[in-house]
C-alpha cells in the first residue's frame, strides 16, 4: 500500500505531456520554457531566455524536503577549476559539460551513459591562456543538436541523440589569448557565444552563428579596435572618441565570459560586457580625474538579434579601473514601478550595486548597493552614473577598495521567484584589495601569476596604505560574516534578508514554485530555505568538497528531483602539495525523495545506480 500511495500522489506532477513524444526544441519551445519545466524539462542555461532560473515544480516542498537523498551519481571526467556548468535535461536525457568541455548525455532515470564526446582540447597551452581557472559554464539545445563552447576557442554543434559532430565554427584563438567558458545562448535560430580575455592584453566581442550551418551572421566588439583600421559601425565610432592614447595596443578588454539574456519580444539580445584592461584608467585616458568612459566596458550593451546593430547601452563603471566586469546574469521580468507595469533587466553588479533597468529603452530606473561599497558613494538617480569616490582612485600608495576584483557578485548564478518577488543573489561579501600602480606599464609585464596582465603592482609590502574613505550599503552581520545569500526586493531596492554562509565561492541559486530556495555550499553542502523566509529546511551532504556548480531541478515519470556538479580534481589538504592532494573527481549528482544511493568518498569513482534504484520509495 505504501508504494502504491507514493506513485499516486506523485503523478498529478508533471502530466502527461512527458508521456507524449518529446517535442522539437524551436524558437517558440524555448520561448515558453517555463510551460516546459512544468513538464520536467531544463532547456537553457537560466531555464528561461529571461533567466529566472524559477521552476514551477513543486513535488519537493517544506513537508518533504528532509527526505531528499542521493539516487544515482555519475563521473563526469577530468578536474580542472571549480565545475561551473548547468546541466541541461530534455527528453528524458541529462547532458553536461566537464570543464575540458567534454560532453555526455545521460538517461535520466538511472545516470546509465548514452554518449560521451571528448573535443580533445590541447591542454597545457589552452590553460595557459584562461584567465582565473579551467572552467565552462554550459551547453545550449537546439534543433535537436547540443552547442558546446570548447576551451580552446571552437564552437561545436553535435547531434543530440547521438553525440556525433554536425559542424564546428572557430570563435577565437588561444594564440590571441582568448577562450571559451560562457554558455551559449539561443536568440531567433542563432547560436551567441562570447569570448573570454580578462587581465589579457585582447579586444572583446561575442558573436552569432547559424544554428544549423555553423556560419557567423555578426560579430559585436565591445570596445574600439585601432582607428588607422577603420571603424566596423558606429558604436564603434562613438566609443572610440571615450578613450586616449593607443588603447588600442593594450587591448581594451571588455571580455564577454558570462551573462547574456534575450528577449523574444523586442527581438532584443542582453549582453554583459567585462571592465576595460588594463586596469589603472591612467593607462587609457587622459584626466583621471575626470577621465573618459571607455565605451562599452563594463556596461549591459542591448543589440538586434538579426543584425547584431546596438539599440541601447548601459555602462554601470565608467572609466572602471577596479576589475568591475558587469558580465554578471541578467534576469527579465515585468515589475510593478511606481503603480505602472515595466519591463526591466536586472543586474546583482560585480560593484555591489543592484540595477533595475528599463529593458525597451535601457532607461535608468533604481540601484542601490546590496554589500559593502567604497568605490562610489552612490548612483545618481537622474543619470544612473556612479558618483565616483576620487579617494580610491589609484596612485602611488595601495588604496582599500571595496568590493575587491572577487567582486560582490561574481558568476554564481542568482534566481528570481515571483511569487515572493524577490530575487536571490549569492554574495561574495565586503572583500578588500590593496593595489598600487605601474605608470611604465609595458605589454607583456605585470602579469599576475606569470598570466594575468593588469598594469598593477600587486606587492604593497612597505608601502603605506591609504584611507579609502566612507563606505555605503549594508554592516556586516553581528558574527563579522562576510559571505551572505541575500534575498533583495528589486522593487523597493532593500534586503529582504540575508543569511551567512561562511564562504563566497557558492554555485548559485534554485527557486521554485513550493517556496523552496536550494543553494549548494563549497564545502559540498545541499541547503534548502523557504523562499519567502529564508529559514534553513534543509543541510544535505554530497560527498564532495569544492567547485560547486548551480543546482537544477527536473522531472521524470511524475517525479521531481535536484542535480547538480560538483568537484574540480583535487585540492590539497593541510601539509599535502598540490601534486599529491586527495582528489575530489567531479561528478553529476541526482537527489531526490527517499534516495538511497551511497554518497561518493574522497577519490572514489561510483557507478551509475541500478535502473529500479531511482523508483524505490
């Protein structure tokens, strides 16, 4: 009889449209992509081309939520940094990315392999490039095919069902010192995908291409290229006239490495842009105590999807030299501002500042800071440009900053649940750096670690450090907590509340229809709120230790579950060298009611669970 119950209660979940033959993934699938999730589906990086990550399941609530536990894992494959990927789920079918952008398809019910294809990255000088770690964050899926973002600069498109490649298009060059590590996007049958470059000496941009043919359709740089050259628009054109000297030769940064959004509706593509390189604005203007504003560094830059052709522009940093990227996701959504219904683009800001913006126009609306702010000392409310604190402009002394180059909010994906309205950001607390700088900046020195290029001196010893001045936003909590998930009315720009999590390296954040918020801690850690309250409902262990990757939810034969990837190859443990640390492989992990699946141990690889595993009550 109990058995019997369990199925029962549980098929009103999902329907039976899961039971019908799986649907093409087109434009309007991916347009009503939350009407798929309430069948089981997960189709895109933030589940919804608005990126919400908000899932109207709502098997597991606050009543059962306690009985989540392991049902099946799965070995993704070699390490590298932190697993940052979302996994995708569609037909019954989990596939994933490691973070040598090695693919693998999935089924669902028992974690058993369907297919696994290796882009055979040349490693060593491809990491050599990548700016803060071997990562990738994600797949696309569409017209049956999955759009793999390879390491080296490759854009894959491979046959869903089989895993077999359909064709492949070059983005970028590591020669170039550029990389892929974002997750495609899909906007009106074009695959965009962004290059990575920060603290390099390159020139950003990202991209469209035919999702069927592979062909580049446009191209968007995000800073100016050099002007003997001509410019490729009048974007460029405009921007160019923002900056001095011979930018140019330095770059100019503005790497695209993460947040993008598109909305179908104005056929409008939302992309985040990284900050300017090098970093001092001394090295790239001329007054900087006015400075230029380096066009379109640091800014949400809105652009046609047809044509790629900029309709509007926000820079959240002008003139940015503390490593500001605003690459940071953005979340669509309709908002109730002053009694009137807008649509707006949300941003938890890298600076610290959370932006509410009109998303037809690019009309400023509200920001305010939603962690420790020194940099500025606020947004003016009839411009929306910062009101830059000259206190912590860089000079010959280190000077305390606030956020740090860790940034507030850095690529932890952030959720917004509307019945609570509130959107949930993983915070990186009120982080301090110290820098002073090299006014005799040369092109290949000053690299952080032998890699990064910066234009800083990062070795303050005996230098005095300056007062960085007041700072705004909100006190640390009473236990001297510095890593916080917040959950932040966007409409009245306030906390909700806010929770300490000890540490800032968290995988991001699930919100669902049962008032559930998930949120998975370095240390490997399952936690559940509610959404509206931020009570602690539940602490579940994985087995795994570090490189937390964001939680998904999906369905399958009328049953809800979590998963997640987690690990990043080995981190050493106290008197161990890196060479010789335990390792912590990474994996997928599947949770869901009455799992009884054994957790994974330190260096252990586990098998796929038995078929009638994932079934047992």
């Amino acid at each position: 009889m109990r058995r019997f119950f369990l199925i029962a209660l549980s098929l009103p979940l999902l329907g039976p449209a899961l039971f019908a033959q799986a649907k093409r993934i087109d434009d309007a699938a991916l347009r009503n992509a939350a009407r798929s999730a309430s069948d089981g589906d997960w189709l895109s990086y933030g589940l919804t081309l608005g990126e919400t990550r908000y899932s109207p399941l709502k098997q597991i609530d606050a009543s059962n939520v306690k009985r989540l536990g392991l049902m099946w894992s799965y070995e993704a494959g070699d390490g590298g940094g932190d697993q940052e990927a979302t996994p995708l789920v569609w037909n019954n079918t989990i596939f994933g990315v490691t973070n040598w952008s090695i693919v693998f398809a999935l089924d669902a019910r028992t974690g058993k392999e369907k297919w696994r294809w290796d882009p055979l990255v040349n490693r060593k000088p491809t990491s050599d490039k990548m700016c803060c770690g071997v990562v990738n964050r994600g797949l696309a899926l569409y017209h049956n095919k999955i759009y793999v973002p390879v390491n080296d600069g490759r854009l894959e498109a491979l046959d869903a069902d089989t895993g077999k490649p359909v064709w492949e298009a070059r983005v970028s060059y590591v020669q170039q010192e550029q990389t892929l590590t974002i997750a495609p996007r899909i906007a009106k049958g074009k695959v965009i995908v962004g290059a990575a470059g920060g603290d390099r000496p390159t020139r950003g941009f990202f991209a469209a291409y035919d999702a069927d043919t592979g062909r580049e359709v446009w191209r968007f740089y995000t800073v100016p290229g050099d002007p003997a050259k001509g410019f490729e628009n009048s974007a460029m054109r405009k921007a160019a006239a923002t900056w001095d000297g011979d930018w140019w030769k330095l770059g100019g940064g503005g790497s695209v490495w993460d947040g993008i959004s598109y909305d179908p509706d104005s056929d409008l593509l939302y992309v985040g842009t990284g900050n300017a390189e090098p970093w001092p604005a001394a090295l790239r203007t001329k007054d900087v105590s006015t400075g230029h504003d380096n066009l379109y560094a640091a800014s949400i830059v809105a652009v046609h999807a047809d044509t790629g052709e900029l309709k509007w522009y926000y820079q959240m940093v002008p003139g940015d030299e503390w490593d500001y990227d605003s690459v940071q996701q953005m979340i669509l959504t309709e908002l109730n501002i002053n009694g009137k219904p807008r649509k707006v683009i949300m941003q938890a800001n890298k600076n610290g500042f959370f932006y509410v913006l009109d998303r037809i126009t690019g009309e400023f609306i509200s920001a305010q800071p939603f962690s420790r702010v020194t940099w500025a000392k606020g947004i003016d409310p009839k411009t929306g440009r910062p009101i830059i604190n000259m206190e912590v402009k860089y000079g010959k002394d280190p000077v305390p900053v606030s956020p740090g180059g860790g940034g507030a909010h850095n690529w932890s994906p952030m959720s917004f649940n509307p019945q609570t309205g509130l959107v949930y950001i993983p915070t990186r607390g009120w982080d301090t750096f110290s820098y002073a700088t090299d006014y005799e900046f040369k092109p290949d020195a000053n690299r952080v670690g032998g890699a990064g290029q910066t234009g800083l001196k990062l070795n303050t010893r005996g230098l005095t450090v300056q007062p960085g001045g007041p700072a705004i936003g909100p006190e640390p909590l009473p236990d001297g907590r510095l890593g916080t998930l917040i959950a932040y009315d966007p409409v009245k720009q306030e906390i909700r509340w806010r929770v300490p999590v000890g540490n800032s390296r968290y995988g991001g954040t699930l919100s669902t229809a049962s008032n559930l918020l998930f949120q998975v801690a370095p240390n490997g850690t399952l936690i559940a709120y509610s959404a509206d309250k931020g009570e602690k409902l539940l602490e579940l262990t994985t087995g795994l230790h570090n490189g937390m990757g964001p939680p998904i939810t999906f369905g399958v034969d009328g049953k809800q579950y979590i998963a997640l990837m987690g690990g990043s190859g080995g981190t050493p443990t106290l008197g161990q060298s890196a060479e010789k640390s335990t390792p912590m492989k990474p994996r997928l992990l599947v949770f869901g009611l009455d799992g009884k699946a054994e957790l994974p141990q330190t260096g252990d690889a586990l098998t796929p669970a038995a078929p009638d595993t994932l079934h047992q009550q």
